[in-house]
C-alpha cells in the first residue's frame, strides 16, 4: 500500500529533484509554465476580490479572502505551472550543488517576467468583460483601493512583509511534497496561503495583479466614485511607485522562500545526513 506522506527529509530529497527539473527545462516549457502560474494566481485575487470586497467586518472580509485565494497556488501545484515565488526554492537544488546559480537565475527572471504576462493578461479580461462593474463599479473601486495601498508601502514594511508572505507560501509548496493524494494537496496549500491572505503580507505575483488591475481600473472615472477613491491616492497608481512596491516585496519573497524555508530545512535535514555519511565512510 503507498504511503499518503513522506517525511520531512525526504521532502528535502523532492525540493532538490523538483529545482534540478525546472532549472533544465526547456524555455518555452518555463514561459508557458510562468505565464500559467500568474493567470492562475490572478484569478484566485479576482475570486478574492470579489467574495469580499463589500463586507464590512474587517477580520471577516479578511477571512473570506484568505479561503478563496488559495484557489490559485493549488491550480498551480495540481495542474502545473511556474511561480516565481515558490521557485524560490530552487535555491536548495543549488546548495546541493545540482544545479548553477546561473540556472537559478535564469529560471527566475524567465518565470518573474512571464507571472507578469500571466497576471496582467486575466487584470486585461476582468476588466474588458466588465468584472469591475459588478456592485455599481464597487469591484473596480476596490481595485484601486488595493493598488493605491500597496503603492504607498515604504521599502522596509514590504520588504518584511514579503519575507513573511513567502514563508507561508513556500511552506505550503514544502508541504505539498508530503502529500501523495489531490485533496492532502489541496488542505497542505489551503492553510498557509489562507494565513497569508489573512495577515495581509505581499505577495509581488499576486501584486503583479493588483498593480494592473489598477492602472486599468483608472481608466474608468466610475470606479473611483464607487468607492470614493481621493486623487492623491490615484496618483499612486503609477510605474515609479509599482516598481517601488516590486524591488522589496520580490527581494522579501527570496528571502522568504529561498532562505527561511529552503535552506533552513536543507541545513536541518540534508547537512546532518551527508555529515553522517561522511564519517560512516571515514570509519
């Protein structure tokens, strides 16, 4: 009988298959893959947009987000697809010296730039078919709401936040190796990417979103009065302050990810047993 989970070790063994497979694969297998993964993380913001953008209750609109989002990451374990932030554990592939660090690289910037074509091509479409018309044009407004906020966020408090975001990402990604069946996937995604959501942490593919949602739902005068949006917020929706939120949400998701979930179970797990080995063969 299989088993229905391995053990933490051996998702060490996973991650490092995992990063040698996708640093080798071809590009157009990384730009299908990456353009994939950022409609399916932009879809899962819709979703989330839209569950609960009209509910008062802080704590529970928060609540009702965070159980539709994960929708995204899941799509992206089960079906397949390339997310810069859970890629970010391609860094334990690395260490392991399976692959180079110029592979890392290159799978990175290939994945980033094509979870943007990804994202902004569902913004494009929920805009286009009228999704933030919905509730008198109240989707549209809280479309500038989010980006708005994220816009104004000071280097330091999105470079946090996106090193705890990607913890939670990344350890939902860990903890999918484990699973061997479609719903212990499911509930080992659902749980993180639910706190993530919650907490409100920053996310730069899900934000690669909620930027192009944005500037669209500028052009549209509606959406700002549906929900009272001021000028001096609107004029946040712009490039220098998109690329401002960008640079330290996507160096906190490398950190995150790659550092604090990645290498401290590589160190946990992976150091200690070559350490072991090392001996047995030297005895």
């Amino acid at each position: 009988m299989e088993r229905r989970m391995i053990t933490p070790p051996e998702m060490v063994d996973d991650a490092i298959n995992i990063g040698i497979k996708k640093a080798k694969s071809e590009t157009i297998q990384t730009v299908i893959g990456g353009i994939l993964a950022g409609a399916y993380i932009a879809v899962g913001a819709v979703a989330a947009a839209i569950a609960s953008h009209s509910v008062e209750n802080y704590g529970l609109s928060k609540f009702i987000a965070g159980a539709v989002f994960p929708v995204g990451l899941m799509m992206v374990i089960i079906c397949g697809g390339e997310l810069f932030t859970g890629n970010t554990l391609l860094l334990v592939a690395n260490k392991d010296g399976k692959i180079s660090l110029s592979q890392v690289l290159r799978n990175w910037g290939i994945v980033y730039f094509t979870n943007m074509i990804g994202a902004f091509l569902v913004a494009y479409f929920a805009f286009a078919s009228g999704t933030f018309d919905a509730n008198g044009g109240k989707i549209g407004g809280y479309a500038l709401k989010v980006a708005a906020y994220k816009a104004g966020l000071p280097f330091y408090k999105a470079l946090i936040s996106g090193i705890l975001c990607n913890v939670l990402v990344c350890l939902a990604v860990w903890a999918s190796y484990a699973a061997k069946d479609i719903v212990s996937k499911i509930f080992a995604i659902w749980f993180p990417i639910m706190a993530f959501v919650i907490s409100g942490y920053e996310h730069s593919v899900a934000n690669m979103y909620y930027f192009s949602a944005g500037i669209l739902a500028k052009l549209n005068p509606a959406y700002a009065e549906a929900l009272n949006i001021t000028a001096d917020k609107l004029d946040k929706i712009n490039a220098t302050h998109i690329i401002s939120n960008l640079i330290p949400v996507t160096l906190g998701n490398i950190i995150g990810g790659g550092i604090f979930v990645g290498l401290a179970y590589y160190y946990l797990y992976k150091v200690p047993q070559y350490k072991k080995e090392k001996i047995s063969m030297s005895a």
